[in-house]
C-alpha cells in the first residue's frame, strides 16, 4: 500500500483510492474541482517517487519533467512525497469587474498583480482564498491586462454564487494555470478554422477569434454558438460585431429548443456543423462546452475527414462533490 507524504502528515492509500481521495480522507487535501482530469486545480508535485503516467496526461511537458501530477486520477503503486509546487504557478489578482452579460452568465475581469503568462481561450482555476477553486476560460486578449472570464451563476454553486452575490470590485483571489491547448495556432495563417461550442464555451471561442483577427488570420473562419434557447445565445452582439467588420467571418447560431428564425438553426449543434461545413478535411476545429455535445462534435467532424492533430477541445466538465460530501 503506497504512503502519502504531504504538509507534514503521512497517508496510507487505500486499494482503489486516488491520491486526491486518500488526502481529503485525511483532510489534508489540495482544492479539487472537476475530480477528472479537465480543471488540472488539483495539480500536486512529487518531490520524491514518481508518479503515474496516467495522472500527468494533459499536463504540460515543463511540468511534467518537474514531477507534475493530477492528485484526481493518481494511484500510484510506489510511495510519494508531495507538495505543492512552485509559488510561481499561482499569482494574487484583484477583481476589477463584475457584470451580468445575462440573466445567468456573469462577466468578470481580474487584474494579475504580476505578470500572468497566457493565451487567449485557455483556461485558468480561480481559487477564493478560503478554499473554493473552479475553472474558467479566457475570452481577453493577453494586452488586455485584465483577464476577461464568463462565469455561468449556477444555483447553490460555491464559486458562481459567490462571485454574482458576495464578492465586490476589489477583492482578491488566486490564479493557477493556465493550462488548455484551445489557442489560435500563429503558423497556420491560411487555415480554414470552426470554432465551435454551447454556453460559456463560447467564452474561449471569443479569444481565440480575436486572437486571430489581431494576428491577421486570412482563412476562413466559422463560428457556431450553441444553446438551449435562443436566451443562451449571450455573446450574438459581440460575435454579430466581429462577423460585420471581417469577411472571413461567419457567426451561426444553433439552438435545441424554439423555432428557426433568420440566422438561428434548430438542432443539435454536430448536425448544424455537418450542414456548415461537410468536408472538415484541412480545417483547424476548436470544441467547448458540455462533455457530451463536444465528444459528439469531436466524432462527427473526426468522421467527416477532420484529422485529429486539428481537433481540439475542453470539455466544461461540472464540479463534482468529493465522495460522501453533499
């Protein structure tokens, strides 16, 4: 049975338990968010043993080879000393906007107190400073300064409640991250691109056209917004502005439930992707949102001719509650 060393108290991993599992049950845990993979908030360092390869998929090489791992999906057969890693992955950030951008979706900018490195359309875990921790995607270019996030206020929800009701513009919190492979790629100028996603994975979408459209992007680009009523649809004036200034820009709207009007289809969103563009061969593809509508996205377009190395997605994987927690 593996023993666990971290902040000074030792564990003993049970037989099916997960690192994350093994350290809450001892009430020493990291903050967890999705308990998949997807959110990496749980990331822990091995100072000493070596972690399973399993739990450093989707982690970054750099981090890697520095003995990065996910605590949610570890379970190692050998002995590990953890902690918590460099104090350079996280950074101190002052909220400087908050603002509904509809009746569910609330817009949040946060200034980093020091440099933050990243891309527009990654991801970043936001971290209050007594414990909650969930992740969010990046709709701002990284000149902007402040980090834009769109965050979806579920109801009873930790972070979001948190965040539309109790925080105030100055207030702080912690980033970590980012972490995502959902960026504009620079070297592929010409490159048909569809960017595609439902709710808030429209969100990373955003960036990562303005990314493109500040670099120059001369292919085509194709975004489609899906939702369940046309009331989801809340970036349609910002996606509408940037399609009228740009020619390579098309913007569609996708939604399960209402009737179809001018520029909004009805239906799932890989069928309205499959009218749009049939023959995805050669395109760059960008999926986000709801697990299942991109692992149905991935696999039509995949069918369709797409080549996997141009596909690429983040999944908005709920937060889970840890095992026996309400």
């Amino acid at each position: 049975m593996a023993e666990l060393r971290y902040r000074g108290t030792v564990v003993q991993r049970g037989e099916d338990e997960t690192v994350l599992d093994a350290l809450e049950r001892a009430g020493v845990a990291p903050p967890s968010s999705c308990r998949a993979g997807a959110c990496q908030s749980c990331l822990l360092r091995a100072r000493a043993g070596t972690p399973p390869a399993d739990a450093q998929r989707g982690v970054r090489e750099s981090l890697r080879l520095r003995g990065y791992f996910l605590a949610c999906r570890a379970r190692p057969d050998g002995d590990l000393e953890l902690d918590d890693g460099d104090e350079d992955r996280q950074v101190e950030a002052e909220i400087v906007e908050l603002g509904h951008l509809s009746d569910d979706v609330l817009g949040v900018r946060l200034m980093p107190r020091r440099a933050f490195e990243h891309r527009a359309g990654q991801y970043v875990t936001l971290r209050r400073h007594d414990g909650p921790s969930r992740s969010y995607s990046i709709a701002s270019l990284p000149e902007a300064g402040a980090l834009e996030l769109h965050v979806r206020v579920v109801p009873g929800g930790a972070m979001s409640g948190w965040l539309a009701h109790t925080a105030r513009v100055g207030d702080t919190v912690s980033l970590q991250g980012p972490a995502g492979d959902c960026f504009y790629l620079q070297d592929r100028p010409t490159q048909d691109l569809l960017l595609a996603g439902t709710g808030t994975g429209a969100a990373p979408l955003l960036g990562i056209l303005r990314d493109a459209l500040r670099h120059g992007h001369r292919g085509q680009v194709v975004v489609v917004h899906g939702a369940r009523t046309h009331a989801g649809l809340y970036l349609e004036q910002a996606f509408s502005s940037l399609a009228r200034a740009h020619a390579n820009v098309r913007y569609h709207r996708a939604v399960l439930a209402g009737e179809p009007s001018d520029g909004v289809t009805v239906g799932p969103l890989d069928a309205v992707l499959s009218d749009l563009v049939p023959v995805p061969k050669d395109w760059g593809i960008v999926l986000c949102g709801d697990p299942g509508v991109v692992h149905a996205a991935r696999r039509r377009v995949f069918l369709a001719g797409a080549a996997m190395a141009d596909i690429r997605a983040d999944a908005f994987v709920p937060t889970a509650a840890a095992p026996g927690l309400a």
